[in-house]
C-alpha cells in the first residue's frame, strides 16, 4: 500500500538510524547540521506526527519493524517528555497511543448490516481505534492473518492482535466494544 511505501521511504531517508528519532531534513551530504525537532507548537513535529503513524501501522500490519522503530524513538525523546511534557503535546499523545493498544475492529461484507456496524462503531467514543472496512468478496490481511469474508456482514473485535469469534449482529457488535 502507499502508506507503507511512504513509510519506508521516511526510515531510510529521515531517520537517525544511531540514536532513533527523524531529521526534520533528509539525508544529503551538502548539508552539515541536521536537526530533529521535538517541539511541538502551533503543529506537531515531524517526529511526533511519524512514530504515532509508524505505531499505527504496525497495529495494521503487526509489521515489527515499524513498531520497534516507532519504540526506540519514543525513548529517543523520553528525558525530555519527563523534564517538558508541555512542550510535546503531540509526542505525548503517541506515548498514550503506545501504552493503550487500539482496540482493532474488521467489518467484512458489503450489505446493510455491514453498513449498520459500521455506523455502530463510529457511534460509540474509542480513542485510537482501527477500523478496517473489506466490503468485497475477498480475505483481507490483517496483522499477517487471514480474515476470510463470507457473503454476510461480519465484525471482528481484536484487542493487540488478540480476535474474539466474529459477530453477525449490530447487537453483538455493540456488546464487544
């Protein structure tokens, strides 16, 4: 997908593979000081911004590397969370995304049930939450597992790569989050 292509282009090309964290700049021999910003003011910075996408990713892909590297980042910025969290709103909210695992949500089918679990789940407040919607007649991949889809509407509920049995019901569902 683009989101992984991107994020792979990132690593290679802004990350500071000594002591984690990424240069506000890419990697270019004319330049002498390379900067990484960990203020986050008016907008978040980049490394802020970066390790909350790279840490979600690796909650859709279950690819370890994005996930390790997003880690070794954080602690890259940790000395100062502690002395200034103030100054790192954003950072601080990739800390809490990282300490609190997203609740994972897979709804399969392309029916009005489906659509009606859909609805359910953006009805009800859950912070950091994966929603992944396959409406085709396919399996997604999710995590590196199979999800097969049948004809009818299915929701899976996973809580760290952890899944429930499937529900068939907008009740069911509502049960589960």
């Amino acid at each position: 997908s683009h989101a992984l292509r991107l994020s792979d282009l990132m690593i290679k090309e802004f990350m500071d593979s000594g002591n984690y964290g990424f240069f506000d700049t890419y990697s270019n021999k004319n330049i002498v000081v390379r900067t990484k910003e960990d203020y986050d003011s008016a907008e978040p910075t980049g490394n802020s911004v970066a390790i909350y996408n790279l840490l979600r990713l690796s909650y859709i892909t279950g690819d370890e590397k994005f996930y390790d590297i997003a880690i070794k980042s954080l602690e890259s910025f940790s000395d100062k969370m502690k002395k200034i969290p103030y100054a790192m709103p954003q950072m601080l909210i990739s800390l809490d995304y990282y300490l609190n695992k997203p609740m994972q949500i897979i709804i399969t089918g392309s029916d009005k049930v489906a659509d009606e679990m859909t609805k359910a789940v953006f009805r009800k407040f859950i912070p950091g939450k994966i929603l992944i919607r396959s409406p085709k007649s396919d399996s997604i991949t999710f995590a590196g597992k199979l999800v097969r889809e049948f004809t009818s509407a299915k929701a899976y509920v996973c809580e760290n790569f952890s899944c429930k049995l499937p529900v068939d019901t907008v009740e069911k569902l509502e049960k589960l989050i």
